[in-house]
C-alpha cells in the first residue's frame, strides 16, 4: 500500500474530518495544507487572499504541496482548489494515492453554510448564492478532481469503509 495519501474534494467535503478518522486507522500522520501555509504566513487564509492575492496563495499552495510530498509517509488533507492549479493533480498522481471525497451539493452547502466566513472565495455570498456558487464551480472543478485514483462518495461512507477501499487501491 502507497503510504502518501492525499484527500481531496470540495470545500466542505469533509476532508479534516476524514483525515482525522484515517490517521488514526492508518497510523499515518496527518497533514492539512491550508494550516501549513497559514503557520508559515502568520496569517489566516482569509487575510493572505485580502492582502496578498489568491494567486500568491496558490504559489504558496504548491511549494508546500512539493514540500510535503517529500516526507515518506503522510495523509495530507488538501485545499478545495489544489488539484485544479499548476501541474498538481498530475504531480499528487505521480507521488502517491489521490483521494476524491465526492459528496452532494446539498451536504457541502450545508456544512458551508455555517463555515462561511473562514473561506473567502464563499465569505461574501448570501445562503442562497452559496448552492449556485457551489454547483457551478463544481461543474468547473470536476475534470481535475475526477483524475482522482480512487472517488468514494461520502454521503453514506463509514470508516471502515473507507480504510478497505484504499487498502485495495
Ligand atoms: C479553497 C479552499 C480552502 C482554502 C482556500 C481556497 C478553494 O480549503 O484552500 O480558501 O479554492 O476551494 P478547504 O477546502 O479546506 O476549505
């Protein structure tokens, strides 16, 4: 078994959370690559697209992303957009197993809606913005997440699960 995984999917698809129940079970350790790039910077997600652009966010992205894959071992829950800039799904595909948590529109808008304000591409849409915002970027997203090696929806997943399919993966 490839142990450098990498979770991806959607904002709001539940990649920390499924990081969490599959770092214990997999005795990997986890990392989350928004949190590396906030660390560094000193600076919430938010703040680095208001002061410094999202394109100096999504640089930063991949040098981390580069970074990261080098350790031998790891779960790394990834950006809603990593896969979709520069070379990195193809980079996360040659490194390891990729991961496409692919949930329903209506579950992700339903966690968003009460997570809006850490996440500035949604911060300033009214709810009902939120399910047209997701749908379509959605649509647009698609191609990159669907190079995925393995696509679980999780909708109805339980952990053990989950473990099997990349076990056999
Ligand atoms: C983004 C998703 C966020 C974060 C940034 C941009 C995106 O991560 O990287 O706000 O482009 O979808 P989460 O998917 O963990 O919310």
């Amino acid at each position: 078994m490839t142990e450098k995984i990498f979770l991806l999917g959607f904002m709001g698809a539940g990649k920390s959370y499924w990081g969490r129940q599959l770092a214990e079970r997999l005795q990997l350790p986890l990392y989350d690559l928004d949190e590396q790039i906030v660390e560094a910077e000193g600076r919430t997600v938010a703040e680095i697209f208001t002061e410094k652009g999202e394109v100096y966010f999504r640089e930063r992205e991949r040098d981390f992303l580069h970074r990261l894959a080098e350790k031998p071992a790891f779960l790394l829950s990834c950006g809603g957009g990593t896969p979709c800039y520069f070379d990195n799904m193809a980079f996360m595909n040659q490194t390891g197993l990729t991961v496409w948590l692919n949930s329903s529109v209506s579950v992700m808008v339903e966690r968003l809606l009460r997570k809006k304000y850490k996440r500035p591409l949604i911060a300033g849409l009214s709810d009902e913005a939120l399910t047209v915002y997701v749908t379509q970027k959605l649509a647009e997203r698609r191609p990159f997440y669907e190079q995925a090696k393995l696509i679980l929806n999780t909708d109805a997943l339980t952990a053990d699960h989950f473990v099997e399919k990349i076990i056999h993966a």
